[in-house]
C-alpha cells in the first residue's frame, strides 16, 4: 500500500504553469503545459465541482452516486483574471486558481475568510500495473478544524487524527477502529473557525482519507485508480453542507411506509413456520408491538434465492397473509450468489442470457457462498437490473411478502484471500465497461437499486421497503440500512450509537443497528439499554446469530421484558413525530439524527462529544453505554430543557449528572417544543387513530413545530393529498399562544387534539379558541393542564 509520504515523493508529476483557460457557461478548464487539465463546475452559488485530467482529456462523465434530481443553478458568477490568479466569484464563494501551480484556495465571498487551502493540491503517479493513474489532493488542516462523516466507520465521531480507507467490505464481528467495513461514503465535513464545508470525492476506486494523521497539519484523500473528481460544498453551517450533499446524492424516493418505523424482529434463521408462529404469537400475548418478521437464508430451498423450503413452509402465501392479518409485515433475506444448478431456473436464465459477471480472460465469475458454488449477477448492467427486478414478482406480488432485506451484496465470498470478487472481474457500469477495481464499491448499491425496482413494480401501489448492508454514496435514494455484523458487547453499543449519527451526518438517516449484538450473546441489562438506544434510530430491529441463545424481548426475565416493553411502546408513540422527522429529511435533506456538533457548531463543547443527539429536531437523547449504570454525565447543549421523565427545567451549555436506572434513559425535550403522540398500538394500523396527542412544552418566547401526516403507504402524498400542520408557539409571562398554519388536502383521521400543557408558570383561567372564548372547565381533562379541542383550531390563546 502506498503511503501519503511516499506518493508525495514520488508524485513529480506535477502541473506547471496554466498555458491556456476557456469557459462555457458554468464549466471552466484550465489546461498547463504539460497536459494536466482542471475543470471547474459552477453547480450552485455554494457548490463547486472540482475535476483533473493528466491527458487533457476526459473520460465520459458517469457517477452513480449523483441524482438527476440534484439542485442545480446559481444566483451570480463573476470569473475574473489577475495577476497571479483567476479568480471565480459567486454569491456564496471566491475561488483563486493559481497560474503557476494550479493549487486552489476557496474563501467566504461574504466576510473574505479562508475556508480551504490546497497544500500540495493535485498530484498523482501513473500506475504501470494497472493503467490510468494514482490520483491525490492534499489540503490544509487549518487550526482547530475538526472532521466529520465517512459513512460507517466505527471511531469517534470527530476524525482529526485519523486515517480510513473506503472499500466495501464484509466485517462479521468488526470491533471500534477496524477498518474498512461495509459501506464506501467518501464524503466529510469539516470545521473550523466557526465555518463548515463538505467535500465528496466522488470516485467508486478503493479510497483513502487521511484527516492530518501522518502530518498533523495536511488533509488529504486519494484513489487507486480513476479520476480527481470533487465536489466542494459550502454551508457555513454544517446543516446546509449535509443537506447540500443530499440534495446532490439524493434524497430517498418515496417517504417509508408507516409500518416499516414500528419495531421489527430478525433472527437467524426463524423456521420452520411453527417457530415463526410461536415467535409472533409471543408478541401479542405480551403485547409487545411489533410489525416485521424476518425470515433469513433457511427458508429457502438450498439456499437458492427466489424459492422456498416446502418442508418448512409448505404454503408460504397462506403463512405470509395469516401473519398479515396479525398485524406482521413478512420480511425476506435476497442475497446476490445465484447456485450454479442447471436445474435452478434463476441460474438458467442469468446463464442463456449472459448476466453474470465473467473474469477477464472470459469465464464467470465463480465463488462459494451460502448455496455453494455461485454465479453472481453483473448488477452495474441496466438489463440485469431489470432482469432481476422482474424475478421479485412471485414473492410480492404472488405471496405477499412487505419487504427484501439484501445481505452479502459486498459482495462477500468466502474461501478466497481477499473474501470478494477478485480485482479483473468485469462489470458493464452502465456502458461504461470496467473492472471490479471501479465496480466494487457500487456493486451492492446497484443490487439494492434493482431490489427497489422490483419491490416498487409489483408491490404498487404500496410503497417499498428494502434493506441492505453495502453501500455507496447515493444508495438512501432506494433503500434503509443497517450496520452489520455486530457483537452483543458494551462497547458495540457505544459503536452502534455513533455508526448511527455518522451515517445520518453523511446522508443516510434510515439507519440502524442489530439491537443486542449480531455475535454472541446480550446479558438482559445490555439488551435494554440496546433497546432504549434502539427505539431512537429511523431503524429499529433486533437481529441476531440464534448461536448463542434466543434473543427476543422476552428472554431475560420479566424485569426487563417490562423495560423493553416500555421503550417499545414509548417508539409506537412517537411515531407521528418520527414520521414528521422523516417529511423533512425528504423535503430538506436534514438528517434525522443530529450530532451535537450538527445542532450548535459554534459551541467548541460539541465538537467532540459521541454520545449525545438531536432525535429529529426537538428531543436529546443520551443513552447509557455502560454497564451497572445508574445515570451517567451528559451535555446538554444551548437552549433550555424539559426532563421528559419528570419535566424539570434546565438550561443548556453545561454538563449534568442525570439518574437513569435501568428502566429509564436520560431524554429532554427543547422548551417550546410540541410533541405529537399516538396510542399505543400493537402493530401500526391496529387502532383507528381518533385523537392525537400533542405535548406542549412552555418556552418563554417562540418555538415552530411540525406535524405532518398522509395515508401512511401508497403515493397519493405526492398528488398533495398530506397534512402539514405548523404549530407556532409564543410564550409570554403570563400568556401561552399556539397558532395553526395547515397545508395539504388530507383529511386525517383524528378529530381532536389533546393538548398537555408542561411548564405552564401561571394558572389558568381563561382559554380562547379562533378568539372566542371558551369555558377552560368545559374541555379540561383530569382537572390539570390538559385539555381536548378541535384539531381545525387557528388560535388557542391561553392566558392567567
């Protein structure tokens, strides 16, 4: 492996003076005398595109990671030549070329401040064992800059000081610090002086990120093959530069179902079909919500995707529906190895028509996986992805299975040195033919893509749900996912936690984690702190081995069944809230999870702390991560707030001990918050929901909050057939003012609203409604602050 130093000297290669400039529009190249060519896009006023040839030529210019959807134009655009520079200038950024070296500076158009400084900039060397060129950019660590992102990767939060590389990777039982892991996000953000921008590196080769680890004062990032092709994006606030990368990768196609954010169970393996109904009988006996059921590679016949083991599921529609009208989604496992089997008709087809992926002197490519010997599907080929969508039929449309859970899509084989497809494997990469060198990182990305073809074609006109554990930049456009092999162990709790966060500050904020640990097995303590974590990510499962004991909620003794049930519940509440979370992460790009960084950058404090976040906009979640815990230290950050547990006030910037026994976890609202609730159901859809609860938290001052709603599944949202409710809070000593702004033409289901007052600092006694006014006795619940009115309201004035 070449190391940064190393490339460095032997990188001579570098661009001398700019010889010749051209522009067109937005696209401006500059060429040097030797050949090498910069191209700069003018993509937004805060996003530049930033692309380096050695020849002078492109190649064609393809990426699987940006979305046709992406935001594109720009308020204003000066170039302008000096003497040393060209100098680019929109709204937001100046850009400086220098002529003699080609290096790039990038400064805040508004105040003039350095925000990026190339140090030795563009470089590379030619690889002769290859072909194409080892290409490199170095910048700046400027003082005080820290780094966040870069998908998965199981370290702290903060990467100052860090190196990582970016090739997919399967990590059965990876720990803190192993790298690489499953996904490939080669996008991070970095701070410093109170400023934040992004850079993606938007380069599908093995990549490498090196955040001033070898030299404590360079930046750098660099690929084994391909092009120098980045994208700057500027915020200064973290949350623009993350929702900025969103909106460029792309955000999720449709809202999630209602349903796929309840609680689900997975193990490997439930079967046969007495031990998945014994299993969701449990469930209900306990009342215990639950909505998904997975069935993993056992109910298949030998392994072979797209069959069934009749042995143990003799009639898997009949299994599928009755399970349905329980209120249990069937979930199934789809791996990518296709059994070589002549009688397999899956393989006969992918075989008479040349869809798997073939080694560079011409045989298929072949390995061992959980059928045996293996085929695998050259899914960087559009034919193959249709193909492949259209094989989804029988399980969706036929038996009515919910949703696809895509796994060992690295692709993982086993038995070979490096555990995946060797590097001369060939892919098609949409007309761009090329070797898994380039294809690998994408290859379980265009799996899950046409996974989400094929579930969104014959499961309409629902939506689709699918999973997968590989990824690339851009794959939270089809798909949710979760974080891999983990251990049932303390410190894989702290790691599912910040893997969590770290994959919602990179775009992806349907994330979570196997709760209680994929490998060995959770004593009950762990698993309910797991679980407490758990009902606060987008994706919330328990998934285990089965090697080391059962791992259902009702396996370690009453006291935490009790426990487990509660947080449960306490996520089917919430999932109003959730939803509304996830309405703005679709129209907005923000994530769901908010690092305390991400929610106030400018408090140094932040910069540095993993355990801490922002669940959707309005409550702090501080999960206990050690064992024998009876509370534990935490920040709460700027702003004041309500202990969700007893409603006690605090401010926020400072550290505090809260209590936690181990059926609690330390939660606070952010005063003026209001929070929508539902009943408690044992499935989503149970209950006809009739009324919706509305927490309202006093803030002295104002506060907006959001509730939006639709039909829960299906696509008529996007005709405008949804509900967005604005609740605008204004609080004063002795008056509390709740205005209503309604958007969409949804009729929801729920006619009242019941109203929780918290925090009120005076006494009630009078409450007019649209300035009329009304009898507080007369709609008052429980002789407290709580009353029932009309969910239609425009004004609720409540005064002393």
């Amino acid at each position: 492996m070449i190391t940064n130093t190393e490339l460095e000297l032997k990188g001579n290669q570098f661009p001398n003076h700019i010889v010749s400039y051209n522009k067109n529009i937005d696209v401006l190249d500059f060429r040097t005398e030797n050949d090498v060519t910069l191209q700069i896009t003018i993509v937004r006023d805060s996003v530049i595109r930033f692309r380096y040839s050695t020849t002078s030529n492109f190649d064609k210019d393809f990426s699987y990671a940006i979305t046709k959807y992406a935001s594109t134009g720009y308020n204003y655009l000066d170039i302008e030549e000096a003497a040393e520079d060209y100098i680019i200038t929109t709204q937001k950024l100046i850009c400086h070329i220098n002529k003699i070296n080609l290096k790039v500076n990038i400064y805040d158009a508004k105040d003039k401040t350095l925000i990026s400084h190339d140090e030795l900039g563009f470089h590379w060397e030619e690889s002769y064992e290859f072909g194409g060129d080892i290409v490199k950019m170095s910048k700046t660590s400027q003082d005080g800059e820290s780094y966040y992102g870069l998908g998965d990767k199981p370290s702290h939060l903060n990467l100052k000081g860090k190196r990582f590389e970016n090739w997919v990777t399967d990590s059965y039982a990876y720990g803190k610090d192993t790298d690489p892991i499953y996904k490939a996000i080669p996008f991070y953000t970095g701070l410093h002086h109170g400023k934040s921008y992004g850079i993606f590196f938007d380069n599908t080769f093995r990549t490498f990120f090196d955040f001033a680890h070898e030299r404590k004062n360079v930046t750098s990032f660099w690929a084994q093959g391909g092009e120098m092709n980045y994208y700057f994006i500027y915020g200064p606030k973290m949350t623009d530069v993350v929702a900025n990368y969103t909106d460029l990768t792309g955000k999720p196609h449709q809202l999630p179902a209602l349903w796929t954010l309840g609680y689900h169970q997975c193990k490997w393996s439930y079967y046969p079909e007495s031990k998945v109904k014994e299993v969701t009988a449990k469930f209900r006996e306990l009342q215990i919500p639950c909505d998904a059921i997975y069935l993993d590679i056992d109910y298949m016949e030998g392994f072979r995707c797209f069959t069934w083991n009749k042995e143990y599921f003799p009639d898997p529609k009949r299994m599928v529906q009755e399970l349905l009208e329980d209120g249990f989604k069937t979930i199934v496992i789809i791996d990518p190895g296709i059994k070589i089997d002549k009688d397999y008709e899956v393989f006969k087809e992918g075989l008479e028509n040349d869809y798997f992926c073939r080694r560079a002197d011409g045989p298929y490519m072949k390995g061992k996986v959980w059928p045996g010997e293996c085929y695998f599907p050259d899914f960087t080929n559009p034919k193959v992805r249709d193909w492949w969508a259209g094989l989804f039929k029988e399980l969706i449309e036929d038996i009515g299975v919910k949703g696809v859970w895509n796994d060992m899509n690295e692709p993982a084989i086993m038995e070979v040195p490096n555990k995946t497809f060797p590097d001369d494997v060939r892919h098609d990469y949409d007309g761009n033919p090329c070797s898994h060198r380039k294809a690998h990182n994408v290859y379980g990305m265009q799996m899950a893509r046409a996974t989400y073809q094929g579930l969104k074609k014959f499961g309409y006109p629902k939506r689709p749900f699918v999973i997968t554990r590989a990824a690339y930049a851009g794959t939270q456009r089809y798909t949710s996912s979760w974080t891999g092999d983990n251990i049932a162990t303390w410190e894989h709790l702290w790691i599912a936690n910040v893997q969590a966060q770290r994959m919602a500050l990179s775009g992806f904020s349907f994330i979570g984690s196997d709760i209680g640990g994929f490998a060995e097995q959770p004593n009950g303590e762990l698993y309910a702190r797991w679980i407490q974590l758990g009902v606060f990510h987008p994706f919330c499962r328990t998934h285990s081995s089965g090697d080391h004991g059962e791992q259902e909620p009702w396996m370690f003794g009453e006291e935490i069944t009790a426990v487990v049930k509660k947080f449960i519940e306490l996520r089917y509440q919430l999932l109003p809230y959730l939803y509304t979370s996830f309405w703005h992460y679709l129209n907005e790009g923000t994530p769901i999870l908010k690092s305390l960084v991400l929610y106030d950058q400018e408090d140094i404090q932040t910069h540095y702390r993993t355990d801490e976040f922002i669940f959707g906009d309005q409550i702090l979640v501080c999960p206990i991560i050690e064992a024998n815990s009876k509370g534990r230290r935490l920040y709460l950050p700027k702003g004041n707030w309500y202990n969700y547990w007893n409603n006690k006030f605090s401010s926020g910037g400072k550290e505090v001990w809260v209590e936690a026994d181990l059926d609690s976890m330390p939660l606070f609202i952010k005063e003026g918050a209001i929070i929508p609730k539902y009943p408690i159901q044992q499935y989503v859809g149970e209950k006809e929901i009739n009324e919706v609860v509305l927490e309202v938290y006093y803030k002295k001052g104002k506060e907006n909050s959001f509730l939006y709603d639709d039909a829960h599944d299906g696509y008529d949202y996007t005709k405008g057939r949804f509900s967005l409710r604005t609740f605008k809070l204004t609080g004063k000593t002795n008056e509390l003012i709740i205005q209503q702004h309604k958007a969409g033409t949804f009729i929801t289901g729920y006619k009242t609203f019941k109203l929780k007052l918290i925090g009120i600092p005076f006494n009630i006694s009078k409450i007019q409604i649209d300035n009329e006014e009304i009898d507080f006795e007369a709609v008052k619940v429980n002789g407290d602050n709580t009353l029932i009115i009309d969910k239609d309201f425009t004004s609720l004035h409540i005064m002393q």
